[in-house]
C-alpha cells in the first residue's frame, strides 16, 4: 500500500510524452508511444527515467515530431551533443510575444549601427590589435545573444506551427 505520494518525473522525454497525449490518445501511455516511436517500453521508460546515458538521435527526432516538441531536439542538442553544448541554443518555450519583443531589442538599428560600426573599426586594417580585444568580445557576446533570440523565436514558431498542423 502506498502513502499516496508519487515521484514527480521532470525528464524531458516524459514531459513532452505527457503534453502530447493531451491530444494523441496513443501516447498517453508507454505502449502506444513506443509502437510510434519504434523503441520497447522498457526502452522508452529507460529514455524517460534517465536510465539510458545518451538517447540516440534518431529517436530523438521521432519524438519531437510525434509530440510535436520541437524544444526536445534543442535540449538534445544542448545537453547531449558536445559540439552544441556551447552553443548559443533555446531549450525552453517561450510566449510568443517575449519571444519577438526580444528580437526586436537585439535587432534594434542603434544596436546594430553600434556593433556595426564596432566591427568596422576592428576589421578596417586586417589586424585585430590588443585594444580592440574588448570590442571585438563585445561584439561576439552580442552576436551570440542575437543566435538565441533567432534560436528561440524557430523554437516557438516550430511549436505553433506543429500544433496546427
């Protein structure tokens, strides 16, 4: 008998399983989601409860597309894979409108006339020198924050397009 306390699962996997099945009946459970996704449930179960080190990629990819979560392929990318765990990558949803209203910041002309004119003064000669180090780390900072504001505006745009298909 148990004491009606349950172990609450955060795994991604499991997560976006259980979104989904808010719409797919087949993926309410683990049976109709690994017949879907190819896997035992031993197997998906593994994936869900952590058991398995590194999920295979291919796997992955069939459940960001039979969840319709497209975030699952990002945080594989970002957690999983060494090369994109330094990259500048949304892993998270995000409304919409945060979403745009963050382009819009970093992609306001006067930011981008500043970094511009930034990369002119560093580029003009050919040589990058000791003193243009800190503009130049200036410049890639924001060149990256502008990668994870594209990055999660395709994140959204993907998930609101998956749903309404």
């Amino acid at each position: 008998m148990g004491n009606g306390y349950r172990k609450v699962n955060t795994n991604m996997y499991f997560k976006a399983r259980k979104q989904a099945a808010e719409y797919d009946d087949r993926l309410s459970s683990r049976e109709g989601a690994s017949e879907l996704i190819g896997v035992s449930e031993s197997t998906l179960a593994d994936y869900e409860l952590g058991g398995t080190k590194v999920v295979p990629v291919d796997k992955v990819c069939l459940m960001a597309e039979y969840y319709h979560s497209p975030e699952l392929k990002n945080w594989y990318c970002k957690n999983e894979c060494p090369i994109g765990k330094d990259m500048p990558i949304a892993t998270e949803l995000k409304g919409i409108e945060g979403v745009v209203l963050k382009m819009l910041q970093e992609f306001s002309s006067d930011r981008m006339n500043d970094m511009l004119t930034r990369l002119i003064d560093i580029a003009q000669d050919g040589e990058v020198t000791e003193q243009e180090i800190g503009a130049l780390k200036m410049t890639m900072n924001w060149a990256s924050d502008m990668e994870m504001a594209l990055s999660q505006f395709r994140l959204s745009a993907e998930k609101i397009m998956g749903e309404r298909q």
